[in-house]
C-alpha cells in the first residue's frame, strides 16, 4: 500500500490465525532492519504484520525475502485474511477450534483465488472459539462463535453465524442468523456468496448487499435475512454419525467432539 510520503510504502504480511515460526521472526526483524526507514515492524488488528516506511525500489526485495521464509503469501488486506482466535489450541474457556477453523478457510479462500475478487473488497470473516469475542466475529461481515450441537447422543462442533457486522463509520454488530456445523461452515460461506453473486447490483459488494438484506431492501429473490436462512437449511442439516463420523469430529482433533471448558487464560 503506497505511503502518502512520496517513494515509500506500507508492506502488509498476512499470517494463519497470526501464526508465526521463531526463525521466521528472526528474518523478518532482520529484514525490519534492512528494508524498513523506522528499523521495525508492527502487528495489525487482523493478526497480520505491518513493515512501513519500505521504498519502491526495495518492494520486489522484500517479496523475496519473504518467500524464502514462507511469509509471502497472498490475500493480505482482503476476505482470504481470516481471523481465529486461540480456541481449544490454548484455551480453556473455548468450545471449538476456531484458531484451525480460520486456517482452513484462509486456505480455501486462496485455492479458489477468492482474494482476486473485487466484489469480496472490505469484506471480512472472523472466528472466536466461544460467545467471547476474541476473534472479533461481532464485527465481522460474516462472523462465527464456537459451541456445541447434539443429534441425539451425539455431539458435534458449530458455529453460532452472525451477518453484516462492521467497524467503520456505520459500525454495527453482526446480527445472529444461523446455526452452522463446523464441517459445513466453508461451504455455507461459499454458498453465501453464490447467492449474492446470483442478487448483487451492479457494482455492489458482499458487505453492502448483506447490509441492504438486513436492512429489508434486498431483492430481486433474498428480501430478508430469513430467506437466506433458508437456503442454508440443507447445507447446514446434520447427518447421522453412522453417515458422517468426521462430521463429529473438529478440527485438529482425532476424537469425537466433547464440550468441556476449564479457567480461562485470556482477557475473558
Ligand atoms: S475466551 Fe477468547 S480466546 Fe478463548 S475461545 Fe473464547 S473468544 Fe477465543
């Protein structure tokens, strides 16, 4: 992103969940040191790394730098650059593995190039592991908070799906919509945006649309946030575990899905 000072720029470095290796911070507080004027890097609000004060010239650098040490991936800045809280990673208070859960949409967005797509721009998604809001899901375009569900005896991990938060000069939080598994919590965003391709205006963008849907003037099809939890309903239709057992089962976990917290470590 260019700097409003002629000649440099701001260089953003999208992680996993804020995921990062010691050496990968030992090169990156080299590379501070030889690419950025202030001699330092930043942390952002959506789990990424921020180098300023970069010039032009040093940009292509840097970028192969970064792909040496596996830090330059794409979607920084974008729907791809998801947020995940801890989770049941470290923490006790959480009910899902939202950390894992954020990864593996991250890296389906970039599979499907769905950070190419400018109707996705100022669109986010963010994953807290419990009704604490840790990883930012209350404003979130599409934001989720982990719980339990239960199909007869057994267990499952879910999602509570909040639609249309936002943080910037109409800041709102998400309103809650649906129930969504875990292991369906992919193709109900992607069903989502199949369904605003399908509606959209001419030149409008997911966040907009959800927006105008919330606020009842949507249409040609989806008037209200009602009708798109009704497209959902297949998606989100638990099977049995004799039809589905990694259905039960979360993610970065081997076993059948317990709820069960204990004291929590964070701000929470
Ligand atoms: S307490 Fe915070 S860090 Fe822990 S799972 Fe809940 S939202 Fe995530």
């Amino acid at each position: 992103m260019k700097q409003k000072q002629q000649g440099y720029s701001a260089a953003f470095i999208t992680l996993e969940s804020g995921d990062i290796t010691a050496s990968q911070l030992r090169a990156v507080a080299d590379m501070a040191r030889e690419f950025s004027a202030e001699g330092r890097i930043r942390t952002g609000f959506v789990q990424d790394i921020v180098f300023r004060w970069v010039k032009d010239e040093d940009l292509a650098k840097l970028y192969a730098k970064l792909l040496e040490v596996g830090l330059a991936n794409s979607g920084a800045l974008t729907m791809a650059s998801v947020v995940g809280c801890s989770g049941t990673t470290s923490c006790n208070l959480a009910l899902t593995n939202s950390h894992r859960l954020a990864k593996e949409v991250q890296r389906k967005f970039l599979e499907l190039k769905l950070d190419e797509d400018d109707d996705l721009r100022d669109s986010t998604i963010k994953i807290s592991g419990c009704p604490n809001s840790c990883g930012q899901h209350e404003i979130a375009t599409i934001g989720f908070y982990g719980g339990g569900g239960r199909l007869g005896k057994d267990m499952y991990p879910l999602y509570t799906m909040s639609l249309g938060g936002r943080a910037d000069g109409n800041s709102m939080l998400g309103l809650i919509t649906t129930k969504v598994p875990t292991k369906r919590v992919i193709p109900t965003i992607l069903k989502i945006i199949e369904i605003f391709k399908s509606e959209k205006r001419s030149g409008e963008v997911l966040d907009s649309w959800i927006n105008r849907v919330i606020e009842g003037s949507g249409g040609p099809k989806i008037k209200s946030i009602n009708d798109i939890k009704e497209l959902l309903k297949p998606v989100v239709a638990p099977p049995t575990i004799e039809q589905d057992p990694d259905f039960y089962v979360d993610y970065g976990n081997d076993g059948i899905y317990h709820a069960k917290t204990g004291r929590g470590e964070c701000a929470a």
